[in-house]
C-alpha cells in the first residue's frame, strides 16, 4: 500500500525537535496541537508528533505574499 508509512515505521519527534525544525518557540508548537492543527499523540505528560506530519503542515502552510 502506498502512501503515508505504517506507524511503526514513522519516526516521532517531540515538542522542541519539532519547534527547532519550524524555528518556532515550544509554546507555538504546543497551541498548533492544542488547536488542532497540528496532530500529536500524548505520551503520559507530553506530546510526539509525526515527523510527517510537521513535514506536512510546513508545507501546506506556504502561502503567496504577492
């Protein structure tokens, strides 16, 4: 099946591995999730994210600025 890896194969980042990646603080990668728009899985008291799925939201987040 093609497409998005089976989630044992998927690496997990946590909050600040993905708040360096998008050069962010924590607590702009802690409201994305809150809000929902960025997918995380609670692992006892914090949050792993999907690296795809901060991959994805970088991506679609692109915008035309003129």
């Amino acid at each position: 099946m093609a497409g998005k890896p089976e989630l044992s194969e998927a690496k997990f980042l946590t909050v600040a591995e993905v708040a360096d990646m998008m050069r962010v603080s924590k607590m702009t990668v802690y409201r994305l999730v809150h809000g929902g728009e960025l997918p995380a899985v609670r692992v006892g008291r914090s949050f792993r994210v999907r690296e795809e799925d901060a991959n994805d939201y970088i991506k679609n987040s692109f915008y035309n600025a003129g």
